[in-house]
C-alpha cells in the first residue's frame, strides 16, 4: 500500500505501465491481457516483449503504452513499474527508465525495490500480491497486478474482466480470477501518481490487434504467397506459427526444414514450380540463405525472405532488436547480385510492405528481402486496419508453345516470360551457372556482360511510384532513417513541429535499389542530414553515403540494441544538432 504522498504525472503521451517478474511469473500473459483491456475499451496501445538470454524461463517484462489516439512506439520514461517479484528484473533497468514522478510497485513479501529502481527517485508502493491470490482459492498473482495496473491507467474494471473472459476457459478459473482482478482493482484505489487516460475519442475505422510478426504474414498470404518453407529461429518463429494455419484455410502449405539452408532452396523450388514463395528468419539465418538466394538472383526466380533482426552478430541477442542486418541484406550476396530490400516502417506497415515486396518479386522474378526487426515482430499494437493495397503480384509467363521461347530473353525492361514447368514448348534450364539468352549454360564474355545488365536493368528501372518513401514536413534539415528506428524518429520530430520547429523525415521504405533521383529530390532545399538507425556502425549511413549524394552537412545518430531509441533523446539531439 501506498508509503509516500501521491505525485501526479502528465499524461500527454499516454501512460506507460511495465509489468516484470521472472520466468513462470506471468507478466506476459498479464501485459497481453492489459493491451486487450485497453483495446476493449476504445484506447490505442502497444506492448513491447523483453526477456533475458535464457531460451526457457528467466526474467521477463512487459512494456505497454496506452492512449486514446494512435501510437507506434514507447515514451521516454515510465509511470509505472509493476513488479511481480525482483528476480534478476534489475536487468531491465536501461529498458524501464523511471522518474521522480513514477510509481514503483513490488510484491510485498520481498521488499524494498533494488536500488537501481529507487535512484531515480520514484516512489515505492508494497502491495501483498501473491497472498491476495492466495486469498481467493484458484486465482494467480498476475491477475491481481493486472486488476493494479489496469486501475493505475484509469481503465474500466468491465474491460479488464472482458480480457480476462476471453483467455480464461474454465468456469471456476474465470471466477476466481476476475474476483483477483477486483482485489487488483481495489488495491490500487488511493495510490496515484498517474494521470489516468482520458475518455477515448470516437472509432472512426475497425482496428486490429496485432503483432508485426502477424501483420507481416497476412501481408504475404495477401499478397498471394502460397508456400512457405522455414526453420524456427528468435525472433521470427510466431510469424511462422500463425502463417501455417492460415495457409491451410486456404489451400497453401508450410513445411518445416531441417535447417535454413533447405529452406531457402525448397521456396526457390516452389517458386520456380509458379507458387509465390516466402521464408522467414533472423541475422543467422539470413547469413546461411546468402548462396541460395544468390541463385534466386541467377535464375531469376521470385522469393520472399523476412528477416526479423535481432543483436548480432553470431547467437547475438536473440530477444532484443538491433538494424544490424542492412549490411549483409544490400550487399551481402556474392558476384554483382541485384535484388529488392524493403523495410516496414511500423507494426501495421508491417502489412502492406510484405505484400508490396511480394508483388515486386513476382513482377520482377527477384528475390525480395524484408528487414523487420524483434521490437515490431514480437509487439503487439492496437491499430487502424490497414487500407487493403490493389497491386499487380502477376508473373509474366508465356503462351504454350511460344515460338522462339528464351527463358532470359534481353528484353527493354529486363523482365522476360518465366515458363512454368509442363507448359508445352516452354521447356528451359534454370541453375545458378550464367547462362545464354535460351538457359543453356555459358562461359561466354557477351552472355554474363548481356545477363548482367538484364538482371541489374529491370530493378533499376521499375516504376515504384511512392511508396518508396515517406517524405513528411518541410525544413532545411532533414531526418533520414529506416525500419523501427523511424518510430522514435517520426515522434521527435513531430515533438519539435509542435514547438515550431520545421525538420523534413524522410523514411525509406524501399532500401535496394536506392532511388536516389527520388532521395535526391526529396532533399531540396535541404542543406544538413541526420541519419538515425539502431546499430553499432552507421550501417545506413555509410550505405546511402556510397550511393547517394548527400548535403556537405551530414550526421550519423546511431547506436546498437537493446536499448530502444527514444523519442525524447532524438527531438533533443535534432534541435541541438538542427541550430549547431
């Protein structure tokens, strides 16, 4: 119960509740069961996942954000810390930045919180969970810290039990927990120090609730992706687990190989037998699929492979984020191997960059990569639906019996017909050997220059139209960033436009090719950058540096995961840098 004087917060960006404890605790399962409450009652939110380096148990910690209107990524600091137990949760410390303004909240059985939480000054408030769950026979401790937070955000009981409702099944548990919701509820009565959310403004669109994960495998199946082939790996392994389901509803399949290599040849085989084809993995992965994806390349088979980024390199850190794949993902093919990478800018992007990178492989028989990463692959997020995208994802395929048929004909625009196997009088030999215009295999100086040229042509010149970019705002300088990195950057710099301040973003969506007639346009008038990215070593910046023409003024925000940027750090750094 409360041991100090309640101080208020502001709750202009939402509130934001970190639920921790270790392994077994349940915060999970309560953070998830708090964003649907949230979800339920009209508000907008989103749930970050981090855990530590154990593949099973160990600490955990949900970290949420709710607010009646959109948001994307986390705020600056927490109000809240809820803590099931104290069991190596100090870990988390970086990641759940407290204020003098924050309530800190532990199981009263343990005592004071580790110094690490108190330095900042935040009040402590003891609260007996696990002897109330003991209290009502049949009902567990999360449930009483989420009845706790839910009332420090200022949700209704009503939503918080719906939740609950819809995962509990059995009558007794449903009981036992929603009366644990309620003494969750009750005990937080009086504690404070958190500006409850105000009312939630009317529904103008359906929303979903949604991992990027999720989004990312819908995108692809609307995308027309009949086949996937995969080897389960952090942090890609749910957007595995939700496309096999879904693909049986509708007549596609997915198999599970024995490694990643195999996976990636059995989609370049599906793809080459006319299945739209996809993988997903992570940085390790990624690295094993280069050869296969480079034969993809030659043969000009259309493929997807997403890679849900994590800390690298080798093991890495399976369960944090880091943008440290852009490197291998651009120019991480062996010989000159053009293909596509794309990158989502958000959860609920996550939707239509996929089913964009699938149609763009399909229509130019490229290999595809999309960089998600562990933050929008393993949220989850209440968003708008997502506008469903009209887009050609046909093949150009030739007529049976095409007379004078060459599979890798030089055609102006670099694409030429791709035969599916048993078309009569289409026959032709696809491998990774370069090749005459026919498919017959060659060592010929003018046949590898004339297929170079085709193969580079056609993803030169394609018409991507808009989509390659977000541009927003106007300014003489400019924000330049990719992927989640773009989530704090687009908050700072709306921070600073309320203050008056102008910064243009500019954030990529299609990273190869660079279209740097459209970057460099995008820059007028524009004459100093900031480059923002979550990575060790400048990654996108030193790519865009040896590729676009960039004003004289330039520098490079960036560091590795897995502390999250935020936006409050950025609209500091961008007003700092912007009157330097």
């Amino acid at each position: 119960m409360p041991n100090a004087s309640p101080q208020k917060t502001h709750a202009a960006g939402g509130v934001s509740i970190a639920l921790a404890g270790s392994g077994g605790s349940g915060v999970m399962t309560a953070g998830t069961l708090l964003l649907t409450a949230a979800a339920g009652a009209g508000y907008y939110g989103l749930m970050v996942r981090t855990s530590g380096p154990q593949i099973r148990g160990g600490e955990a910690a949900a970290l949420l954000r709710i607010a009646p209107h959109p948001i994307d990524g986390l705020d600056d600091r927490f109000d809240a810390l809820v803590a099931l137990d104290w069991g190596n949760v100090q870990r988390f410390a970086d990641e759940i930045p407290l204020a003098a303004h924050s309530v800190v909240v532990g199981e009263e059985a343990e005592g004071e919180a580790p110094e690490i939480y108190r330095a900042s000054g935040a009040r402590y408030v003891a609260v007996p969970f696990k002897k109330t769950a003991k209290s009502i026979a049949g009902s567990w401790a999360n449930m009483v810290a989420l009845g706790f937070a839910g009332a420090l955000a200022g949700l209704p009981r009503e939503a918080l039990h719906e939740a609950a409702k819809g995962t509990l099944k059995k009558a007794e548990t449903v009981a036992a927990n929603l009366a644990a919701i309620d003494a969750g509820v009750a005990a937080a009565q009086g504690v404070g120090g958190v500006t409850p959310l105000p009312p939630p403004g009317p529904r103008s669109r359906a929303r979903w609730l949604i991992s990027g994960n999720e989004a990312a495998g819908f995108g692809a199946i609307r995308g027309g992706v009949r086949f996937v082939a995969a080897y389960p790996i952090t942090p890609a392994t749910e957007m595995l687990e939700w496309m096999a389901p879904a693909l049986a509803k509708i007549g596609g399949a997915l198999v599970q190989a024995e490694d990643e290599l195999a996976s990636v040849n059995m989609i370049v085989g599906a793809s080459y037998g006319g299945v739209p084809s996809l993988t997903a993995t992570a940085g390790p992965g990624l690295a094993l699929m280069t050869e296969g994806i480079g034969l993809a390349v030659a043969s000009e088979t259309p493929i997807v492979v997403v890679d849900v980024m994590r800390g690298g390199p080798s093991t890495g850190i399976p369960a944090k984020s880091e943008q440290g794949d852009l490197a291998i993902a651009t120019q991480g093919l062996h010989g000159d191997a053009p293909h596509l990478v794309l990158a989502p800018t958000s959860i609920a992007d996550c939707v239509a960059t996929t089913q964009w990178a699938v149609a763009l492989a399909e229509k130019l028989q490229a290999p595809a990569i999309v960089l998600s990463d562990q933050f929008l692959g393993q949220s989850r997020a209440v968003v708008d639906r997502p506008d469903e995208l009209a887009l050609d994802a046909k093949r150009i395929v030739p007529e049976p019996n095409a007379p004078d048929y060459k599979r890798y004909r030089d055609t102006p625009s670099g694409v030429s017909p791709m035969a599916v196997p048993g078309n009569p009088g289409t026959v032709y030999t696809a491998d990774g050997l370069e090749h005459s215009e026919g498919g017959i295999p060659s060592g010929n100086v003018r046949d590898h220059q004339l297929q170079l040229d085709k193969r580079a042509r056609k993803i030169a010149q394609h018409d991507y139209g808009e989509r390659w970019a977000d541009v927003e705002g106007e300014g003489e300088a400019a924000v330049i960033t990719f992927g989640s990195a773009s989530i704090a950057a687009r908050e700072a710099v709306a921070r600073l436009a309320a203050q008056g301040v102008r910064v243009k973003l500019i954030v990529l969506r299609l990273i190869a090719p660079l279209r740097t007639a459209e970057l460099a346009r995008a820059l007028d008038g524009v004459s100093r950058v900031l480059v923002v990215e979550q990575n060790h070593s400048a990654q996108f910046h030193r790519y865009l540096r040896s590729l676009a023409d960039l004003p004289a003024r330039q520098q490079s925000f960036h560091r590795p995961g897995p502390l999250p940027l935020r936006p409050g750090e950025l609209a500091e750094t961008i007003a700092a840098w912007r009157n330097a």
